[in-house]
C-alpha cells in the first residue's frame, strides 16, 4: 500500500490550518500553501493560536508544541508541494479554482501522490473530472473545529483507486481520526442530515415558534446536543450554510431542503456568524466566539411574587414535580383526585396550578379503562372548575401535550394559559417546555419561566405545537438517519460515527432510536405528520424502515 509521510495543505483559513494541525500532530511533515504572505501569516497565527491553547489547558508541552510547529513548513510556493505524497485542497467553494488548483498539482507532484479535496458541497466527481488522472482524486471531509471532531469522511468517485482509498483510510487512522467511507453525494453523510434539520429550525424561526435563544437550549439541553443550531450555523459561516444547503436541495428537490429565506437575507446584509462579528448572534468582534447582547438579547424579567403552587394529580411525574417545587420554595398543595370538588377548593390560593396526571396512555385494551378515565377526569369539568375555584390571577397550565387552546378556552382565562413539557434530563441538563397559544400573555410566560428555573431546569418558551421545539426537531432529524439508511448511502456504524463524531453527538441517531425506543420515535412521527407544525411535510414522513423495525422489534444496533 502507499505510505503516506508527507502530506501539503492548500488554503490555510480555518479549516486548512486545522487540517494542517491534525496531521502535525499526527507526525507527518505538512507543507501548507496560501496564495499570499499575508495569507501564509494568518494560517500560522491559526495553528500557534490553537497549539497555544493546548499547552495553556495542559494538555501538550512547549516541547511537544515545537516538535509538531517544526513539522510543519508554510510557503507560498506550490512547488514545494512537489514531495507531498497526499495533498488536501481547502480552497475556496469555486469548482473552476478547485481545478485550477489540481491542474498545477499534476504538473507538481509524483504521479502516486494522492489528491484530496476537503470540499463540503461540491461533487468529488466533477472535481476529479479536471485533472489528469481522477483515479486518484478522493474526498477527504474534515469538520470544524478540525483538531476535536474526529470523523474524516473518504468520499470515493466511480473512478477512484481502491488502493488510494486504503491509502487515505489508513491514514485517517494513524492520526486518530474516524474515517468512513461513503460515495459522492450531495452533503455526504453528516452535512445532509444536518442540513435538513437547519432548515426546520430556521423555519422555526421565521415562523416566531421560538426566540434564537430557547432553540438553542432546547437542542442543546433538551436534546443533548454540544451546540444549538444558531450557534452552530454562526460556527460554520452563513454563507457557507446557504450554498451547501443549495447544493443539498439540488440533489434532493425536497421541500425539507428547500433554501431558507431567512438564510439568504442574512447573507445578502452581511451577517455571516462569527467570522464577521454577527449573524443570528452578535459577537464581541469579527472572529470571535463571545456572544454580547442586542436588540434581540431577552431582558431579564423582574422576579414575580409566586408562592403558593398547586399540582393536580397522582403519578411519578406528579410526584416529582411537588417535590422539586417543594425544593424551589414553593408552597405545594396537592390535590391527588380532581373529581373531587371539596378537594379541587383546596387551590382556591395558589397562583399557578399545575395539571400533572399521568398522559392519556396507548390505548392497549387493558389501558382503555385508564385512558376513559384520564379524559373524564381532564376533561370539560375540571378546566372549568379549576377556572371558578382558582383566584383571578392564577395561571393553569396541563403536562398534556397539545392542550394550552382547548385549556385556555375551558377555564375561560386563555391569557393565563399553557401547556408544560418536562423533558429527560440528558448530559447538559433539563429541559421543559412553555407552549403558549396565541392568547397566553407574556406575565404569564415569565412567571413560568421563573418557576422552571427555580424548579432546576431550562426553559424553553414557543407555541403550542406538536412536538414543541426538541421532538419537532430531534425526530425527523433521527427519522433522516433512517431514511438514508433505507436508501442504501451508509449502514448504521458509519451513519452514527459521523454524527457522533462529526457533529459531536453524545451518540448516533441510530444509538439514540435504540435509547428512546424505536416505537416512541414513530409514534411522535407520526404525531407531528398528523398534527400542525408548520414543518415541512416528507421531513415528519416516518420512514418505512422505521415502521419496520418496530413491527419486528428489531434495534438498529446490537
Ligand atoms: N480549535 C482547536 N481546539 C478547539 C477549538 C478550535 N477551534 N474549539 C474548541 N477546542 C477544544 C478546546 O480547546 C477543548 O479542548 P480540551 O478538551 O483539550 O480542553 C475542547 O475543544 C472543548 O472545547 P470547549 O470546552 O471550549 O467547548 P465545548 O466543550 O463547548 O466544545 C466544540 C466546543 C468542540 C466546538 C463543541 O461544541 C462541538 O463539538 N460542537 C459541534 C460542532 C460541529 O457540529 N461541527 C461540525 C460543523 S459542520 C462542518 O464542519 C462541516 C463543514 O462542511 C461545514
């Protein structure tokens, strides 16, 4: 097989220098080339700035920082590629630049070097079409932060070498990356899945479902994520967002990749993300990743005078939530039978009720009885009861999805209305949800937001819609991984190692469908099919292949 000591890097902006010190640190020699001085300067400021900080966190010596500084070689001369026996393009999205670029490589390197692009949206194939020899041009896909996130995607065209595909392979290997290895496809592995759920989120968005804030901290709380699609996508760069999500939608014609307005206009006025200084964020100065407040930064609301807190209902849920109000210093009446009035006039005090019985359960046989009785017990008199008995100020709100309008319209104080979804916790802490309805007023959301808080948990405020915010987004995004199985791109390892390691999950979507239980992710599939999210509808479609597995109780993982 070619060994591989010698590798150059051509473009040195973020991404090439990262790629620069991945293979430094790896122990290969690296020439990097920039078209200017000024350039060639920036690119070495990027990768002493980033070795700089791993010796300030401890976690490299100044001697290890020399040594891997000292493999590399930086120039503004292609020439001096000409020992390189791989090099790695991370020149700018322009397919005539990338061929002009491979065209002088023909001239400059041996003919066994391999040629790598690490384009994100441009086809491997119609790069390879402009060189000589496109036996050995492959995709060599690296993600941002290039040094953390270990997945390197080996994008292989109808032409390329088995033996070049090893080669790079077993290189990504030794300097401790993951590769896998998939076909030229728009968006690859990890940029089409993540693309699709960009676009719903930005839909989110434009629609006034969520503020940027509480779409963050939904996926990133609510759902474990490292980073929320808007600090995500001020990471990656706006522009480039909106040119691989065109590229993604011309492959796909799906209306779950359709282009976002939103997207567009950001770009045309300039808001790039980070690399500009704003985008949904505005950052400290151009480059950086310190947030600092504007117009849309939420103002911290005055404190309310909220003490006494009513929870209706029997269940662990019900329990926990007494206890954890109990806990945020609250007086807690519990009121464990709302069929029973004397009882219901025990909240007569309180200024917030909570509705916490257990949720309508499936309705197997042996449920319905239990089910009936949720609903009669949930149902018209009890909402209206609630309304007569609790103070005029008071606030109800139901843990039964879906219900802030018909709860609002019950009790007849829709302004005081809203629905509560407690979420699981998961590695970055708890979630729940305030849906509102078009009628619930912002003291009321505020003083929930406050009650979570002291409760231990994030808030996440936006309309009362299927889903919310985490399921609306989480379950079609885990429901594409499925689709894309289906669809014969990339088994189930390889899917779940991009995500976990190129978009850093704390697991792969099909890990995360075994956690959650195939079922549950199909029954919330269906769920927002069904019901009104304002999403794209084939993006809420369950996948066939996910039907399957439930009817055959099979996992996606063994
Ligand atoms: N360069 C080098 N190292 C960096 C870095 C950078 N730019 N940013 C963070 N790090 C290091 C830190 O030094 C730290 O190292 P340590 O563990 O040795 O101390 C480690 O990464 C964790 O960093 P922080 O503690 O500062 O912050 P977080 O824990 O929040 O991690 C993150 C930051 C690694 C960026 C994490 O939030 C993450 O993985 N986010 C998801 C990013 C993502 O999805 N990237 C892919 C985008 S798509 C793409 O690139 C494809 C392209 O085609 C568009």
């Amino acid at each position: 097989m070619r060994e591989i000591g010698t590798v150059g890097v051509i473009g040195l902006g973020t991404m090439g220098a990262g790629i620069v010190e991945v293979f430094a640190r790896g122990g290969l020699r690296v020439v990097g080339v920039e078209t200017t001085q000024e350039l060639a300067d920036r690119g070495r400021a990027i990768l002493q700035a980033s070795t700089d900080r791993a010796v300030k966190k401890g976690r490299l010596d100044e001697d290890g920082q020399a040594e891997i500084l000292g493999r590399v070689t930086i120039t503004t001369r292609m020439a001096d590629l000409a020992d390189a026996d791989l090099v790695v393009e991370a020149v700018p999205e322009i397919l005539d630049l990338k061929h002009r670029v491979f065209g002088q490589l023909d001239d400059i390197v041996g003919e066994d070097a391999v040629l790598a692009s690490n384009t994100s949206s441009l086809s491997i194939t119609s790069i390879a079409a402009g060189t000589r020899h496109p036996a050995r041009v492959v995709g060599m896909h690296f993600f941002n932060p290039a040094p953390v996130l270990k997945l390197v995607e080996v994008i292989t065209t109808l032409r390329t070498d088995e033996d070049v595909t090893a080669a790079v392979v077993a290189l990504a290997g030794r300097i401790g990356k993951k590769p896998v290895v998939v076909g030229d496809r728009a968006g690859f592995v990890a940029n089409y899945l993540l693309f699709g759920y960009f676009v719903s989120a930005l839909k989110m968005l434009e629609q006034g479902h969520v503020s940027r804030e509480d779409l963050d901290t939904a996926m990133r709380v609510g759902a474990g994520l490292p980073m929320g699609p808007c600090t995500l996508m001020d990471l990656v760069g706006l522009d480039v967002c909106h040119h691989i999500g065109e590229v993604i939608y011309a492959h796909s014609r799906s209306p779950m990749h359709a282009p976002s307005t939103l997207l567009e206009r950001m770009v045309t006025a300039g808001l790039l993300g980070r690399k500009s200084g704003r985008g949904f964020y505005t950052y400290a100065a151009p480059g950086s990743g310190q947030v600092v407040e504007d117009e849309q930064t939420p103002s911290t609301a005055a404190a309310t005078d909220l003490s006494a807190v009513g929870v209706v209902g029997t269940g662990e849920l019900a329990d926990e939530l007494v206890s954890r109000l109990q806990d945020g210093g609250y007086a807690v009446t519990r009121v464990e039978d709302p069929a029973d009035r004397a009882e219901l006039a025990r909240l007569a005090d309180v200024g917030l009720v909570v509705e916490a019985q257990a949720p309508a359960p499936p309705p197997g046989e042996e449920e319905l009885a239990d089910a009936q009785a949720w609903v009669e017990a949930t149902g018209e008199d009890l909402w209206e009861a609630l309304g007569e008995v609790v103070g005029p100020g008071a606030v109800l709100t139901t843990v039964n999805p879906e219900a802030a309008v018909a709860v609002g319209a019950l009790s007849g104080r829709p302004e005081q209305v809203a629905v509560l979804q407690v979420h699981a916790p998961t590695g970055n802490g708890q979630v729940v949800e305030i849906g509102r309805s078009s009628a619930t007023d912002d003291a009321t959301v505020a003083l929930l937001r406050e009650v979570v808080t002291r409760i231990g948990a994030e808030p996440v405020v936006c309309r009362d819609r299927s889903g919310m915010v985490v399921d609306a987004l989480l379950v079609p995004h885990l429901n594409d991984a499925v689709r894309m199985l289906d669809e014969g791109y990339a088994g189930v390892a390889d899917i779940d190692t991009a995500l976990q390691h190129g978009l850093g999950y704390p697991t792969g979507p099909f890990a995360m469908i075994d956690q959650i239980g195939a079922d549950e992710v199909l029954a919330v599939c269906e769920e927002l099919s069904a019901g009104g999210t304002g999403l794209p509808a084939d993006a809420l479609r369950p996948s066939p292949l996910l039907l399957e597995h439930v009817l055959l109780d099979r996992p996606f993982t063994s």
